[in-house]
C-alpha cells in the first residue's frame, strides 16, 4: 500500500503525510523540558519515546499531548 497515495473514499493516516525523524525532531512537550527520541522495534517501526520531567501534566495524564502532536507535524509535513 502506498501510503502517499490519498484512496478514493478514505484515508490511511491520521496526521498527514511526514518523516517520522523529522516529526521527532520537531516534537516538544508543551508543559516541561522533555527529552524526545525515535528508536526502532524489531520490526523496524519508529516509536517516539518522550521523556518527561518529573510530574508533567503530560506523564501523569492530566493533559492531553494533542496539540503537541498538532504542533509537530504542521513543522514535519
Ligand atoms: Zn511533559
């Protein structure tokens, strides 16, 4: 399936079309001074790892990430 392709009657992605290096690279935490990471599991798909200062709103789950990830992929698409 090639992703880039939009189908006829629906969508294959969520936040549009991107580069997940450079969505990582742009991705902060809009509450703390988050560390943020692309690793590779087995399967080599990315998996953003974002580490928190201790007591986030984020890391607890009083807030969402959402515009976050809005603020990331508007830089990265
Ligand atoms: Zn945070």
């Amino acid at each position: 399936v090639n992703i880039s392709t939009p189908q006829q009657g629906h969508t294959n992605y969520l936040i549009g079309l991107f580069d997940p290096s450079t969505f990582a690279a742009n991705y902060r935490c809009g509450h703390c001074n988050s560390d943020t990471r692309l690793v590779h599991d087995g399967f080599g798909v990315p998996h953003l790892v974002i580490e928190h200062d201790d007591g986030c709103p984020v890391l607890t789950g009083a807030l969402t990430a959402a515009p976050d990830v809005l603020r990331a992929s508007r830089r990265a698409s």
